[in-house]
C-alpha cells in the first residue's frame, strides 16, 4: 500500500508492439519498448519498477523489450558506500579543484558522455530558472567546506517555493566516521623500537632520524588531531557501525599512504584568495512522483529535485535526480556547453554519488546510485560502467548481478540473462490476474470485479502483459486506468 498521506500511483498502459528509432545506433525502426504513462506515482512503486527494468523520462515511463530491441538497455547501479574513485574521476575531480582554486583552465576536452538519459528525450532547456536577482546568497552553499565546523552543506539542503517548505539540514560528514581509539593517521608507532645502524657516507638517508615528512601531511595530521578531539564526544555514545557501514568508516578514514575518498576531493577547502566559487542549491521539481517525507528517510524527503550548479553567480548545470527509498537516480544533466572542458557529466555523477553516501546516514536503506541504462551495444554508453563497483539487472529474473560477471557474457551476445542458474525464475511475476488494481469510472477495484463489469471485447491479454511486466507487488497497489 502507498505510504500514509500519499494517493496510490494511477497509470495507463499502452504496450509496446511497435518500433520506433533508435537514439543510440539510430536504427529508424529497432527500438522496441512497453510504455505508459504515470499520472501520479509513489516513490516506493517507482523503487520497485526500476528494479524491474522500468525508467521514467518525464512522465512517460518505458521498459526496453530486451531480446527485441537493436540496443538492450541494463539497468546499472553503483554501490555508492563501497565506490572507489578511479584514475580518470580523480583527474576529472583534480580539474575542478585546480580550476575553482587557480584559474587553470584544461585544454584537454573529456570524451565521457554525461550521466543523462536518451538526449532526444531531454527538451532544449533555459539555464535562467531563478536569475542573479531573484536568488539570495543564503540559497547557495560553496564547494569548500570545511570538516572542523558545523556547516549548512548543499548536499542535505531541499528547497522548494509556495507549498513546499524549505529545509535545511547540517551535513554529516562521512570523513569523520572514526572510532575514538584509533591512532592518529601519520601518526607515529610506539609498539616497536627500530635501531638502525649509522649510514655508510653517499648511501641515502640517515635512517637514525625521523624520515621528512611533506609540510602537507604534517597540516592534515593536526587539523585531524583537532577534529577527531572535537567529535570524541559524538562517538562515545554512539554503537559501532557494522557491514557497509564499517566499509564506509574506514575507507573515509585519511591515512597517509591511503587511496583519496571522494569525499577528500568534493569536500575541500578553498583558499580564501580563490578566483572561482562553486555552489548549489536544490529544488523540489515537476514530475510524476509525489514527494514524501518519512521519519526513517532524508532530510529533504523523498521526489524529483533539480540540482543547480552556481558558478560565480551564474548556473551553469542542472542535474534531475529522484530521491527513492533505496536510491539517488540520476534522471540526466543538461550543462552550459562553454564549460565543458570542466566535464561536468563526470563531475555531477560524482558528486550525487557523494550525496548518496550522505543521505545514507540519515536513511540507512538509501545506499546505491542508479544511472539509468547501460548499453553494451554502443560503445560511448559504456562509460557508466567504470563507476565501480556497480550491478546490471538480469532481464530475466530481475536479480543484480557484478557488472564483472556481465561483460564476458555481452561480449558473446549483446542481449544475456545474467542470472546462470537456470532454474531461477522472476520471483516477482504475476501469480493472481484478479487482483490487479484497475481504476474504472473514478472507482477502484481489483481486476476480477472489473472483468465482470466492463462491457465490450476483452482487454484481458493486455492486462495480462502490463502485470507480468510491473509484477505482482505494484499490480496490486498501483491503479490500471481503464476507460
């Protein structure tokens, strides 16, 4: 059933017999796909459709017909507490923070393409949504932020006008989740005396002293020191985190000699001479899902929001994600061109991956990053792919599989059914037709009933294929629109 003070989801089915062209390959006629359209929608039907296969773009909500459509879209998630920066997202991170910081400007374009859905389906859009004169400073929050103060963080804010209140949440930083006995990090051992024996003249460094130690790491171990003094109240009376969780801690723990959590690039300070000011601000947006609030979920609540991006006063991104029970989806990002050498399809991927992470400590269930499609067959839609680690959906049994497990096999054959135990089956799949939920002449009732009344040819097959493809769960809590 839909939350306490939400209207169940109310959709029209329309099928999916014909083809139509493809964005990707463009194959005039070899997209196949099931459609309807959400007039209104719970945020839970929708976690549960995208688990499914299912993806909205605007209102129209689509499911590709995998083992018929010229390019088989796999539904992608990335584990956002276990993700681990790679190469090319560092470099992409290091660009932004030496062009707020510097000035420097990269003359090397990025070729990744933005986390976004089908660009046909993305209308052409005026970045003017609230110019310089209608917005306060006190709406935008920066990039830099400093961990040693209690600060207001774009990432916890969710701002809406008229009949939606603003709200704004101080950030839990996951850099600070450590256990109070655990040694300072650069820190130096006392568990074991080391002597070393005079060094030979010409032969390297007298091991009798302190090694050298950068100016840098000296200044993080102290501002860590500090922070960790100041937060040893919060953790005495709180438990001790356990699986993710313990996964989280201590890879947002900054060791020496330790890899850079995302966290370590997005949550940085600036200098106060820094030519360029990154901020956000976030705004509850148009869309079939109704906004929630849940007093287990985020701050912000749960719906649609728009993610602005401010640079020195002027947008120059904005990026649609849904809120979910489980997830941050990322709908797609639409961006000023004249500032593309700062890849900012990478870049926001990132951040709302840093997001996920956040709204996580207030939600403990809303722990992955969905975004939307991965497409094998085509070759510049394999880039979602490196945000590891990650799942594709199987087609088939609707189970998430390592995207590791799924390469070898789209190799072979671009449509694959991940799950390998053939015996395994959709455990979600309609098992009661009489039960799905149908609205008819503004009355709700479950499909048996309705059977009865309606008057005219039956539409039964089609019933039949819209509940085989939502499942048993939706179909009985989302309401069929029957004429």
């Amino acid at each position: 059933m839909a939350a306490a003070g939400t209207s169940p989801s109310i959709v029209e089915y329309f099928g999916g017999e014909d083809g139509y062209r493809c964005g990707y390959c463009k194959n005039e006629t070899g997209n196949f796909s099931h459609g309807m359209w959400a007039h209104s929608m719970t945020v839970q039907d929708y976690q549960d459709l995208i688990d499914r296969g299912w993806r909205r773009s605007g209102k129209y909500v689509y499911k590709p017909i995998m083992n018929q459509t010229c390019c088989p879209q796999y539904t992608i998630r990335c584990q956002a507490l276990r993700f681990q920066t790679s190469k090319s997202h560092k470099k992409v991170l290091k660009k932004m923070l030496k062009f707020l910081s510097k000035g420097d400007v990269s003359k090397a374009v990025s070729e990744e393409e933005p986390m976004d859905s089908h660009i046909e389906d993305v209308v052409t859009c005026d970045f003017a949504y609230k110019s310089e004169s209608h917005i306060s400073q006190s709406e935008l929050t920066p990039l830099s932020v400093d961990h040693t103060e209690r600060v207001e963080n774009e990432d916890d804010t969710g701002e809406t006008k008229e009949d939606v209140k603003e709200q704004k949440v101080e950030t839990s930083s996951l850099q600070i989740q450590a256990d109070k006995d655990t040694p300072i990090p650069g820190g130096p051992s006392h568990s074991a005396k080391t002597v070393h024996a005079p060094p030979k003249p010409g032969k390297g460094a007298d091991l009798s002293k302190p090694p050298c130690r950068k100016a840098k790491d000296i200044r993080k171990e102290r501002k860590l020191q500090k922070l960790l003094r100041n937060q040893v109240c919060t953790f005495e009376g709180s438990q001790l985190p356990t699986g993710d969780e313990v996964f989280l801690s201590q890879n947002s723990k900054s060791k020496t000699n330790q890899p850079k959590t995302i966290e370590d690039f997005i949550f940085v300070s600036l200098p106060d001479d820094a030519p360029h000011k990154l901020e956000f601000t976030r705004f509850l947006c148009d869309s079939p899902l109704e906004a929630e609030n849940a007093p287990n979920g985020p701050d912000c609540g749960y719906g649609s929001f728009h993610q602005q991006y401010w640079l020195d006063g002027k947008i120059i991104a904005v990026g649609v994600i849904d809120i979910l029970p489980s997830c941050v989806s990322s709908v797609y990002l639409y961006y000023d061109p004249d500032y593309s050498f700062l890849s900012l399809g990478v870049y926001s991927a990132l951040r709302e991956i840093a997001f996920t992470r956040q709204l996580h400590e207030k939600a403990p269930d809303l722990c992955f990053y969905y975004m939307g499609f991965y497409i094998h067959s085509c070759p510049k839609m394999r880039y979602k792919g490196q945000y590891r680690p990650s799942d594709l959906l199987c087609p088939e049994t609707y189970v998430w599989t390592p995207i590791e497990q799924c390469l070898p096999l789209l190799e072979n054959s671009k449509y694959s059914r991940f799950n390998q135990d053939v015996k395994a089956v959709d455990e979600g799949r309609i098992k009661e037709l009489g039960r799905v939920r149908v609205l008819h002449k503004r009355t709700m009732m479950p499909y048996s009933v309705y059977k009865k009344r309606r008057k005219g040819p039956s539409d039964e097959a089609s019933v039949q294929q819209y509940a085989s493809l939502v499942g048993q769960t939706c179909s009985e809590r989302m309401l069929l629109f029957r004429s």
